[in-house]
C-alpha cells in the first residue's frame, strides 16, 4: 500500500517560484489521486505487490493504470525531493564534475535541459540520467519504462505543475524551477554505472580510470588487472 510522502517543506515554502496553491494541489491532489489508483490497480494485481516500484515501472507488460500511476507516484516523489526553498545553483562534486565534461558548464547545461522540457509536447517530464543523457517522457512514464537507469533529476512539465501561476507560459515556470533546485547527486551506484559506461564505449579511457580508482580502488585494480587495461600516461593521479 502506497501513501502518500511528506513534504520537508510547506506548501507556501517554494514562493514565488511555485505558489501554495499549486502546492496544495499538486501534492495534495494529484499526487493523492496517483497513490489511490496505483493501489487500486495493484488490488487487482496481487502478484505485482511484492515489486519494487522502479522495477515494476521498467516492465512492458505491467497494466497501463500502474504504468501510469505508479509512474505518476514514483516521479512525483522524486519532484518534491528536487526541490527546497532558498535553493539554487550549482551541484558539487562528482555531479559537477561529470555535467562540465558532457555539456561544458552548468550553465550550458541547464539551458539544455530547459530546451528540452520547453519542447516536450503536451504533459511529460523531462529527465537528467545517471550518464548525463537528457532525455524526456510523455505523460507518467519514467526513463525505466525505456530500459534506462533511474533519473537523479527530472522536471514535470504538466500543465498541473504551473498553470494557475505561468498560465500557458511554460518557459518562465522552467526558468523560475531553477531557483529551487536542490540535493541532486550521483548515487555510488551512478558512478560505477558511468565509469563502465565510459569503459564499453570507449570514448575516455582516463576520465574511466580515474574515475573508477577515485571511487573503488580495489575493484579498479582487479578489473584494470582483469582485462590487462592500461592507464593512460596522463591520467590525473
Ligand atoms: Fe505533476
């Protein structure tokens, strides 16, 4: 049985960027209608209970109420946690790191990423993944559902999110979204996940070794071992 997060944050909090009205509806109503009709769905489904969530959304064969609600459940609860009041600006560590090596500066990839959710055609999300791909989503469909890692930044892009304050204006409710942005980071699991990612594709051999020594330094050097890998000259120690 699915209930419903609490926020960190009231529901006047995210002001002027997104007001308590929408807040309350948002969370209160959309997020609650969500919850009610996955566990309805998942009533009539009493083998997919034992799932976890991010697993269940990422099977083709699920029925389409959990598709939907449970997917409009799980970005939801994402959402809020993206999101704090005083907040802003840049990511740190790794996350940085990684964001200035695929798209320049955060800057530039901000604009990137605001593109995409200002183009995303009718309600859908627009998501950052763990390899630093920006990809969006139609309706509640999460990157799972395409056979992608789980996002550790997504943007929803319904009119629910912004109408009673932007009106039809998506881009300025994009633009004042970034105001609130907070406690996005790489998951241990989303660096090992990039640095295999750098490895298959074979694009940056050092930036893949330095970034496996950094993290998991006895896992490197049995892999670097294992496949008789060898460290570039100029990989920073
Ligand atoms: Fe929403």
């Amino acid at each position: 049985m699915y209930t419903l997060p609490e926020l960190t944050y009231d529901y006047t909090a995210l002001g002027p960027y997104i007001s308590g009205d929408i807040m309350k509806l948002h969370h209160g109503r959309h997020h609650q209608t969500y919850i009610d009709k996955l566990n309805a769905a998942l009533d009539d489904e009493p083998e997919l209970n034992d799932i976890a969530l991010p697993e269940l959304l990422g099977r083709q064969d699920v029925p389409l109420a959990i598709r939907n609600h449970g997917g409009g459940h799980y970005n939801h609860t994402l959402f809020w946690q993206w999101m704090a009041p005083q907040s802003g600006g840049e990511p740190t560590g790794d996350l940085a790191r990684f964001i200035e090596q695929k798209y320049s500066s955060f800057q530039a990839f901000t604009d990137v990423f605001s593109s995409r959710a200002n183009n995303v055609f009718g309600s859908g999300w627009v998501w950052l993944l763990p390899d630093m791909e920006i990809i969006t989503t139609s309706n509640q469909d999460t990157p799972m559902l395409l056979g992608r890692a789980e996002p550790i930044l997504g943007l929803d892009v319904w009119e629910h999110a912004y109408y009673l304050d932007y009106k039809n204006v998506r881009a300025d409710y994009i633009k004042a979204w970034w105001e609130l942005l907070t406690g996005i980071s790489l998951k241990s699991d989303s660096v090992v996940y990039l640095c295999s990612a750098q490895l298959i594709r074979i694009v940056a051999p050092s930036a893949f070794s330095a970034c496996l020594k950094t993290k998991y330094p006895l896992l490197a050097g049995a892999l670097f071992s294992a496949l008789r890998f060898t460290e570039p000259a100029n990989m920073p120690k």
